[in-house]
C-alpha cells in the first residue's frame, strides 16, 4: 500500500483538474435528465482523458521538458511558431482565468450547502485564500500530498452519496457499457466529455511530471499513476451521475439543487456528503487551472522557473486573483465560463493534433515514439474531439 501511494501524485493532479464544479453539474444533469443512459459517456471520456495524459506524460518524461517547449523546438517555420505559441498561450491563460472563476464558485457553492448563504460574500475569499497558500509554499511533495487528500475526500463524498441511492446494478452495467443517445441528450454527452478531456491538463501532465519522474525507467510507474488516478477520477464523475438519476425532480442546475432533491429520501446527511464534495471539487480545481496556466507561460516564454520563482508565482496569482475577482464583483461566473468553453472547443483537437504530431517523431521520443495503436486512438479521438468541439462552439454562439 506505501508504494502504491509512493507512485501516486502527478496523474492525481490531472484527476483533481477535471473533477471541478462544471464536471459536478455536468453530471448532475446526465443523471437526473437522463439516469443511467450516459454513463457509457463517460467511459468514453476517461479512455480518451488516460490515451491523451500517457502520451502528455511520457513525452515531458523522456525530454524532461514541457509540451510547449517542445512544440516551439519542432516548428521550423518562425511565423507559424509565434502564431501557435500565441494560440496556446492565449486561449489557456484566459481560458483558465475563465473556468478558475467557476472553480472558486464552485467551491464556494459546497460552503454554502454545509453552512448556509448568509456569508456568501465571503466564501470566495476563503476559497481563494485557500489556494493561494497552498500554491505559495511551492513545494511539489506538499501540494501533490494536499491534492491526493483532496481528491480522496471528495471520492469518499459522491462514491457514499451514490451508495446510500442504492442503485439498480444491472441498469448501472447497461448503461456503462450499452451506448444509448436519448433525445435531446447530444449536448449533455457533449459536456460529459468536454469537462473531462481537458487541453490544459496536457500541458499540465507534461511539465509535473518532471518535478517526480527523471529517467525512462520512470515509465512504467508514471503509466500505472496515470490509469490510477484518471480512472478514480471517471469513478466519481459516475457515482455523480448515478446519485443524481435517484431524483424525480427536473429543474436540478447545479450540485446544491440535486442535495435539495436527495434530502427529502436520505436525510439532511445528504447536502453535507454532497457539499464536503464539491468543496474539495471546486478547491482542487482552483489549485490546478492557475498552476497549469503558470506552467505554459513558463514554457512558451523558456523562463524555467521554478515553482517558488516570482516569474512563476505572478501568472497563477493573477488567474487566481481574477477568479476571485469575477466572484467578488458579483460577476456571473457562467459568461465567463461560456468563454471559456469556446476556447476549450477550438483548443482540444489543436493541441491534441500537435501532442500526436509529437509523439511521433524519433527525434523527439526515440524508441517511445507512438505504436501504431496508439495512433490509431488518437486519431479517433483527435476526429471526435474537433467535431465536439465544434458543435459546443456552435451552441455557445447560439447557432444551432
């Protein structure tokens, strides 16, 4: 078991990445809209999220750099460097300014379930306070350790509140593993996988595992660390799903309406199972968007700054600060974070296509350069991610 949690630590961060509020709704939605029907969705979207983060991985393992450098080293054409560097550097510092403003929100929701709105106005404060100490003391070891609790108290969270549902086993299966599309139920599989494959965690992956991991001989255990925590991650996402079908009620938005819903069949127990859970849902994520910006500014610009380097600390201050901010000002989070999706849209399948392009070079990888299976996936997924992506662009916009 020690070396088990030995092992345990950067793909644990990608998981606490994902598993934030808009993942929470998003799957609160499935079940109660939907019920079982779309959990095969999100099997989709934890093999999709395991292929893109091994390759994410074992490329920052083997060149101990990150994903950025190493685009901005494989594009020869000085013009269209620039232009892919602005495009990454762009889309995920505002992007992740974007979706930090629903994290903080998001946690600031799971107080709210346990304590009441009467100091909303503080929470986001609290919740950003929170981070910022977390992320000052800039040591790897502490903040891997703090995420990995984290993220086990939030499994414990939904993995009891959808036990405690009691939940029919064979429809669970059914709806795992038998792919359904009910009607009107695209853009919710369009959610389910878009806050689960997300373009930051790439580059996020890349660059932290170079704080644990220093030799291809490290290969094997960064694998087992990736399946692991991914698909805990996938695990919880569906024990969200499954709490959530339980429900009869139908204007359910958010996590606070589904513990509502849940309190009148297994008591008030429920709202703080529910609210203990977003909470460590919204201040993972919190951590993480601020800390994935802050590494691709210090890729894009070759800063190699470290964790505690003032270079590195200014870039997740201000996508904190600004999360904080839109909170504060009483700004909807929910604009922002439409924003935000148009970026993830456009985003995903670019840097998906530049990540597979980069994987198969020998000079880059070598011998660990993509199998032909590996590719093969990839290009699936890099297909369906461009035509999600575009369908969520589309419905942002409000052209279909």
């Amino acid at each position: 078991m020690k070396n088990i949690f030995k092992n345990i630590g950067p793909g644990t961060l990608v998981a606490a990445a994902f598993i934030g509020p808009g993942t929470v709704t998003a799957c609160t939605i499935a079940g109660v809209k939907f019920g079982y029907a779309l959990l095969w969705a999100m099997i989709l979207s934890i093999i999709a999220t395991i292929v893109l983060q091994e390759m994410a991985a074992r490329l920052g393992i083997i060149t101990q750099k990150g994903l950025a450098d190493v685009i901005k080293e494989q594009i020869k054409s000085p013009i269209l460097r620039k232009f892919s560097i602005a495009l990454i550097l762009g889309a995920i510092v505002i992007g992740n300014a974007a979706y930090e403003a629903g994290n903080i929100g998001g946690a600031s929701l799971g107080l709210e379930a346990m304590f009441g709105e009467e100091m909303w106005s503080y929470y986001p404060v609290i919740i950003g306070i929170i981070a910022f100490v977390l992320l000052f003391i800039g040591n790897y070891k502490f903040l891997e350790r703090s995420l990995v609790i984290l993220v086990l108290i939030m499994s414990v969270s939904f993995l009891f509140t959808a036990l405690i549902t009691k939940p029919n086993i064979t429809e669970v299966l059914s709806g795992m593993f038998v792919p359904s599309f009910p009607e009107n139920s695209i853009l919710t599989i369009v959610a389910l996988i878009g806050t689960t494959v997300v373009p930051y965690n790439l580059f996020l992956h890349a660059s932290i595992v170079q704080e644990k991991w220093k030799s291809k001989d490290d290969l094997p255990a960064a694998k087992k660390d990736t399946y692991i925590s991914i698909m805990l991650g996938g695990i919880v996402s569906m024990a969200i799903i499954i709490s959530a079908s339980s429900i009869q009620a139908t204007e359910v938005s958010n996590v606070l309406d589904l513990a509502k819903g849940l309190e009148p069949l297994f008591g008030s127990m429920a709202k703080y199972f529910l609210g203990i859970g977003l909470l460590a849902a919204g201040i993972t994520s919190a951590i993480t968007a601020p800390l994935a910006a802050a590494y691709v500014v210090n890729s894009c610009f070759g800063w190699k700054a470290s964790l505690k380097d003032w270079k590195f600390r200014s870039t997740w201050i201000l996508i904190l600060f600004l999360g904080v901010l839109f909170l504060s000002f009483d700004i909807k989070p929910i604009k922002v974070i439409q924003f935000a999706q148009v970026a993830n849209g456009i985003l995903l399948p670019v840097i998906a296509s530049f990540l597979l392009w980069i994987v198969n070079k020998s000079v880059v990888l070598g011998n660990y350069k993509n199998s032909t299976l590996q590719n093969i996936v990839g290009v699936i997924i890099v297909i369906v991610a461009f035509l999600l992506g575009m369908r969520s662009v589309l419905k942002v916009f409000e052209i279909i």
